[in-house]
C-alpha cells in the first residue's frame, strides 16, 4: 500500500541536536513530494514556529501543531484551520489562577498567539522556551484577562523536579477534564482531554480522503507515541524514548543527528 501522507515530528525527529534539518532528510522528501506524497509537520510548538520549516525544507506543507490541537492546512492555501480543539476555560482559568498566585512561568496560546506575564522572576523560563523554539511572544501585565477564552494548549514551565511536582498536583484536579503531558524536562501541557498528535493525524486524514493506512509517522518523544501508534507506518527514531519505541513499527538505525528521518523515507515512501 502507498505512502500518500508523511507526518513529522520536529525536535529529536526532523531536526537534529543544532535545530537544523539534514540535507539527506530534504532530499528525500523533496523526492517524497515529486512522487505524489503530502507533508505534516507534526509538533507540540505553535503554527508560526512550525512554519518556517517549511522554508527550510522547499516545500509547501500542512501543519499539525500545539500536539494536535490545531491543524492548519498549506500556505498555498492560506493556511485554513483543518482541526481545532482547545482546552476548555473551566481548566484554563484554574491554571491561570495557579500561576497567578504561584509565580509560575505560563505560556498561553490563543488564535496563534503566545501570551506571558511580564513578570521578571519568571522571564528566565519564557525566554528559555523561546530561545528553544524562536515562537514569537507578547508579554502583557496579567493573564488573568483571558479568563473566560478557551486558549489552545497551556504550558507550565519549571525546573524538572518542580515540573514532576505540579504534575501531581494538578492530575487529581484535571484527571478527565484536561489531558496533562510532560514534553521537554521543563514543560508540563495542558490539553483538550481529547486530542493527541495521533488523534489529530487520523482527523486530517479523514479530511484529506487519505486512509490512515497510507500514513507514515515518525517521532521521538512520549508526545509522538499515539501519532505513532495510530499510523499506517509508524516509525521511531533511534534516539527515542520507550514509549514510542514500544509504539513503532519500525525503528530507525539513524538518529535524528544521522538523517534518521531520510531512512525511513527511503525505505517506506521511495
């Protein structure tokens, strides 16, 4: 069965350790895409840190980002949104309350937006995350303003062990409600309880008339493992975490520093 749809994790996956993409990985799926194959982009970041990618590589491509709460189609079509699930207010407010009272660092993202407390004992993290991911960011006086709004996803930020606690704290709170992830060591991601990369994957799908069969995915993190799982082609890097190995069809012999990406095209797409 043909591979139609080819969707790619970013960091630890497309991207190797500098953030750049190898040439053997734009090759093969500029080769992918001359053969008739369509490109997500698949990523816990937001749309406008995803898109430049898109440059990078030569190609025109769908974006699946905040882990799949919003899916946007190409630039050539004006970037329409294909998914859209946030997080409801309800857990939002109470996440915003938390940090309010806390003075723990809070990304929150609205309408591609990416909104912080301008606060200097927490600008430390938010200048960390974006010195990671290059996503543009709007410092206000407060996020008690965007109470009421159903934002995308949230993002606490904090040390590991610190991230680990307030884990546990707000699972007995959200369990049900929100779905709680852990992505880099300093992010804890508040979610739509019912979306995930795989999920969104297998909606974009059904929009595009593509068969998941004929889907392939690779990933690295715990954050990839149901994209992976719910492929037609699920591929894990060589770098990546148990719970995405566990979850592959295949593994790569290349990391994500080796062009790992390029292998799995070759071998499933080429």
């Amino acid at each position: 069965m043909p591979i139609r749809l080819i969707a790619l994790d970013l960091d630890g996956t497309l991207l190797d350790g500098g953030k750049g993409v190898p040439a053997e990985n734009r090759a093969a799926l500029q080769a992918a895409v001359e053969g008739g194959a369509t490109v997500v982009l698949a990523s816990g970041r937001m749309t406008p840190s995803i898109a430049p990618y898109a440059d990078v590589l030569g190609i025109d491509v769908m974006i699946l980002g905040y882990n799949g709460a919003r899916v946007v189609g190409t630039a050539a079509e004006g970037r329409p949104v294909l998914v859209d699930v946030p997080l409801p207010s309800s857990c939002a407010d109470e996440v915003i309350d938390y940090h309010e009272a806390n003075g723990v660092q809070l990304n929150y993202y609205l309408d591609d937006m990416l909104y912080s407390r301008d606060d200097d004992s927490m600008r430390p993290m938010a200048e960390l995350y974006v010195g990671r991911t290059r996503s543009p960011i709007t410092y206000v006086e407060s996020l008690q303003r965007f109470k009421g709004n159903d934002p995308t996803k949230l993002i606490l930020m904090a040390e590991e062990p610190e991230r680990n606690r307030l884990h546990d704290e707000f699972l007995p709170t959200l369990d049900g409600r929100a779905k709680l992830i852990k992505t880099d060591p300093e992010y804890l991601e508040f979610l739509n309880v019912d979306i995930d990369k795989g999920v969104a994957l297998n909606m974009l799908c059904d929009t595009l008339g593509i068969p998941i069969e004929e889907s392939m995915a690779c990933g690295d993190g715990d954050n990839d493992a149901e994209m992976i799982a719910a492929a037609g082609v699920g591929v894990a890097m060589a770098n990546a975490s148990e719970k995405s190995l566990a979850a592959a069809d295949y593994v790569t012999t290349h990391d994500h520093n080796a062009a790992g990406v390029a292998e799995a095209v070759h071998k499933f797409v080429l």
